[in-house]
C-alpha cells in the first residue's frame, strides 16, 4: 500500500518565478493538506482540498494555489516567488469520513529560492 | 485562533532516562490531539493520538494523556532510546465548526539521546 508522495524531492528556484509541486495521497484518502516547514518551525497550514474544491486555507497570500484532480492527488502551485517561500512544502492526505481528520504526510518538496 | 505551545528545546538526556515534553493547547471547539515525529530528512510520522477527554494515546514506549481542564497533552516515555533522537511535534485537529480539517501545530521540540 503506497503512502503519500510528492514531487520533486528537491527544487531550486528564483525570486519572481512560479513553481508546481505535486503530491499523491495515501490510497482510500480523498482530502489533501498542504503546509509550509520553514526551517526550524512547525508546519504550517497553507489550504486543504476535498471533492477538487479548496475547503480551508490558512493565512497565506493568493499566490499560493492549488487544485486536486479527479483522483484525489493534487498539486500546489507558487507564483512570484520570494526568498522567504524557502522551505520544506509538505503533503498530508486523510479521509473525509474520518471525524478525526488522522493525517498521513508525505516526505515532503525542499524548495529553495534563490 | 487555535494554537500549540511546546516546550522549548533542545532536549538532550542519556539512554534510559525518563522522557517528558509539555504542549498546552487553546482551540475554540473539541479538538483531537496528536503527537508527530520528524527523523532528519524526512516528513512526518503519526506517534500517538486522543481525539476525547481522559484519552491516553500510546505507541512504541510513549504516551500522552488529553487532559482537558488543563489543556495539556504532554508526551513521555519511561526509558528513552538513541534511536528516539528526533524532532516531535504536538498539534490538534478541529472536527466541527469553521476550523474543521485544519491542523495547527507546535514549533517542534528537539530530542537528542546519548548513548
């Protein structure tokens, strides 16, 4: 049974550009978590997506984005970077008939601005 | 808002000693609550968790206990390992009301073990 993944593992990118991270959930999940790990902190919620329609966000700008697709798996989308979007992105996927909302996360996109 | 307050580390403590690291919480609804483990390099594992009052949540050694008059869901362990050397995170789920889905977390507690 595959749990979350996410690609690319690793991206370097510069300040101004846009970048797509692509994340899998767990197989039976249908919700997708994404967050944000600056380095030495918590995670941090950016937005979470059921039946490909954004349910939750957090306190993040609108140049972050997403969509789900019709099989679950998603996609977080980073516009006009800065260098303060540094960080590790993690994917966490759950199921909506959970009433706990237990999360499985992925290990994660390291995603460097320059 | 929602948030986790974690102790502050660094924790470093020798093999088979006694393990304790405090969360407190502050949620507007009934939250559920989790205690996560990041290993170097990696993302993160579920440890343990209780989604009531009184709930004691337990896995590989640790444990944690929802005390709801206190607002605490502190983690230990009777005898820790090297192999326990890690990043752990407390954090709470909202089942009902707006915050429903969304995970907030504590800012990690690091754990070193010393042979």
């Amino acid at each position: 049974d595959a749990g979350v993944t996410q690609s690319p593992t690793h991206l370097i990118k510069t300040r101004g550009q846009q970048v797509t991270l692509r994340c899998s959930p767990k197989s039976g999940h249908d919700t997708v978590s994404w967050y944000q790990q600056a380095l030495g902190q918590g995670p941090q919620f950016i937005f979470q997506y059921y039946e490909e329609e954004e349910r939750q966000r957090g306190n993040f700008p609108d140049r972050f984005s997403g969509h789900q697709f019709p099989n679950y798996s998603s996609e977080l989308n980073v516009n006009a970077l800065l260098l303060g979007d540094s960080a590790l992105y993690l994917c966490a996927s759950s199921s909506a008939g959970d009433l706990y909302y237990e999360q499985y996360f992925g290990p994660g996109t390291r995603l460097t601005v320059t | 808002g929602d948030s986790v307050t974690q102790m502050e580390g660094p924790v470093t403590l020798s093999e088979e000693a006694f393990l304790t690291i405090n969360c407190t919480y502050t949620a507007t609804g009934y939250p559920s609550l989790f205690w996560y483990v990041q290993y170097p390099g990696e993302g993160l594992q579920l440890l343990l968790k209780a989604t009531k009052a009184d709930d004691k949540g337990s896995n590989k050694g640790f444990e944690a206990t929802y005390r709801k008059e206190t607002t605490s869901f502190h983690l230990e362990k009777g005898s820790v390992q090297v192999s326990d050397s890690a990043v752990y995170f407390c954090a709470l789920s909202e089942s009902v009301n707006t915050n429903a889905g969304k995970s907030t977390f504590g800012d990690g507690t690091t754990l070193t073990v010393k042979p």
